[in-house]
C-alpha cells in the first residue's frame, strides 16, 4: 500500500514538472536504448519513430505528458498537434491534482476545439474553473463531472445552458455532485431538450448497473443523456437502476412493485446488480460490498479468509509467485 502510495506521488510530481513546462531529459532528441542487462547505454542522437507521433492521439493525458518529456521532437509534437487533446479525460491519479488553473492551460490546446471534457472525482475544480474552459470550447458534447465535489448545481447549470446555446452537448455526468434537487435536474432536461431530436429524447434513460460510481471512464454511444434521474422510492436526484433479477422484470408493469430505486433505497449485489432485498443470503467479500450467492461462488477467494474481490476491487489481490491464488488486504496485515 506504502509502496503504491509512494509510486503515485512520484506520478504527480512528473505531471507537475510536465505542465509547468519543464525542460526535457539532458540527452535532447537522443534516443536510449535497453540491453539485456538491463544497464542504459546512450547511442548516437536519432529522432524518435514516425510511427509514435500516430500513436500520440491515442494516448491517455498521463501517457502523452510523459511523452512530451521523452525528447524534444516528441515533445514539440505533443505541445504543437491539436488532435491528441480534442478529447480530455482526467482521471486517476491526475484527478487529485487537478486544479482550474492546469485545467486552463490543458485544455488551451485544444484550441476551442475540444469535443470530450471528462473530468473524473476532479475534486479541486471550481464553477468559475469550469465555466472559463466552456466559454471557450462552444462544440463539447460529452461533459462528464462525476465526483467532482467542487462544483455546486448552479455551476453545472452554467455550463450546460452556454453549451445548449451552441447546441453541442449530448450527454452530461453529474452523478456525485452534491445538492442536486429535483428543480436542477428539470432545469437541466430543459436546456438538453433545446438540443436533441425526438429520437435522441428517447435514448435509455438509465445507466448499466456495472458501471455505477466508477471513477474510470468509458466511452459508450448508448449512455443516457443524464446519469442521473428522480429516485421513485425516496425522490432524491441519484443514479437509479433496474433490476435484473427476472421475478423483478416481470413485476415491471406495476409501478409500485418495481424494484426500480437509487444505490440506497435498493441494496444490489456488486457484481451483477440483481437486488438483494427479499433474496438469498448476501454474502461478504474482502472489499466490503455485498454480492449474491451466485456470484460470490464464481470469484476467486482469499488462500485465508475464502473472501473474494468484487471485480472493480479485485487490484487489491496480492499474488505471490510461491503459492496459486491470492491473499486479501486484510489478512496480509495479519499473516
Ligand atoms: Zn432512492
Ligand atoms: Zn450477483
Ligand atoms: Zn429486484
Ligand atoms: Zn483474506
Ligand atoms: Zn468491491
């Protein structure tokens, strides 16, 4: 845990170094090369593969600041090529650090043209932080802010009635901002409704189970416009699911029966987001959230504890090339 705590400091450090312009490795535009050893030996100055520049565009932002500090040709065709920040996504272990005035200066590469604004638990942005990178990329279309924990609704209203203005945006993510009420979220469709066509109206209004408070981002066409809707059971703006489980599906047309309800009103299981009300026994796992029986038999289970991870959790097996199987956070501490 120390270690990987450490690791991520060292990440930060880099990405700092990396926006404030720091200059490039002392060997400029020389390339290095591994031998078998391992040992580094410098070779004679070369400029780096026509085929990375490619690649640039598909790298995500941690990625492509670590290029531009490789060497100076890469790091010219990082800072000078438009395309490889059309699409901004920040998100571990960027996100933390993250503040509106790096925001600013990442997404002014873009040059206006920014089409992704993906900022992932960025807890440190403000509104105005927000609203300067909107007033001045008009043509985004996905704003995702899940998490982001600075934001207030009547910021995210902002930003989304200057993007209804230049009729962009198609799919807004504000799960886990706080104080969103019923009235903000009305606001919200309202100003979407400016914008899409009938047929985009009725894209599926709720989001997939699995993907519920992930901090990583997907790309997916089939989204809904809004991640979050009303809660039928407690009216509290949330992520709200349907159920799976087939006895659930078939209760549907019964509106009252439906086992449709935030995270809180309907505890489901991890895994496959069947609910665990009136079901089978929940079971425990390494990780603290519950899962139902049948996917608890299907995980792998801690060598001490017979305890698994649920699959967005399960980074945190420690395997050891001496046995098969994994041991758990927990028992690690212990044993
Ligand atoms: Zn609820
Ligand atoms: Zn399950
Ligand atoms: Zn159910
Ligand atoms: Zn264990
Ligand atoms: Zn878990």
């Amino acid at each position: 845990m120390e270690i990987s705590l450490v690791a991520e400091d060292k990440e930060h450090q880099a990405i700092d170094k990396s926006l404030h312009k720091a200059p490039t490795l002392p060997f400029s535009n020389s390339c290095v090369s591994f031998q078998k050893e391992n040992a580094i030996q410098e070779v004679e100055p070369r400029p780096p593969h026509e085929a990375l520049f490619l690649v640039l565009v598909y790298l995500p932002l941690f990625e492509l600041l670590a290029m531009s500090e490789v060497c100076v040709s890469l790091r010219d065709a990082v800072h000078k090529d438009v395309l490889p920040w059309l699409n901004i996504i920040v998100q571990r272990p960027l996100s933390l650090r993250l503040s509106d005035e790096i925001l600013m200066k990442i997404t002014s590469k873009a040059n206006g043209r920014l089409k992704t604004l993906a900022l992932m638990n960025c807890l440190r942005i403000t509104d105005d932080g927000l609203q300067s990178v909107i007033d001045t990329n008009h043509h985004i279309n996905k704003l995702y802010i899940p998490g982001c924990t600075g934001l207030t609704p009547e910021g995210v209203i902002r930003a989304v009635k200057t993007l209804s203005e230049h009729h962009s945006l198609k799919s807004l993510r504000i799960n886990g901002v706080y104080n969103i009420k019923r009235e903000d979220l009305e606001t919200l469709r309202a100003y979407f409704q400016m914008n899409l066509s009938q047929k985009e109206q009725q894209r599926q209004q709720l989001i997939p189970f699995k993907y519920r408070n992930s901090p990583v981002f997907r790309n997916d066409e089939s989204d809904p416009m809004i991640d979050v809707d009303i809660c039928p059971k407690c009216n509290d703006v949330r992520m709200v699911h349907e159920c799976p489980r087939d006895t659930c599906k078939r209760k549907e047309e019964l509106v009252s029966m439906a086992c449709r309800g935030c995270n809180l009103c309907i505890p489901r299981c991890e895994q496959c987001g069947r609910c665990t009300l009136q079901s089978e026994e929940v079971e425990e796992t390494g990780c603290g959230d519950t899962l139902c029986s049948e996917c608890w038999l299907q995980l792998p289970k801690c060598n001490f504890c017979n305890r698994p991870y649920c699959t967005q959790h399960n980074n945190r097996q420690y395997r050891d090339s001496s046995s098969s199987g994994f041991v758990c956070d927990t028992c690690r501490e212990i044993y």
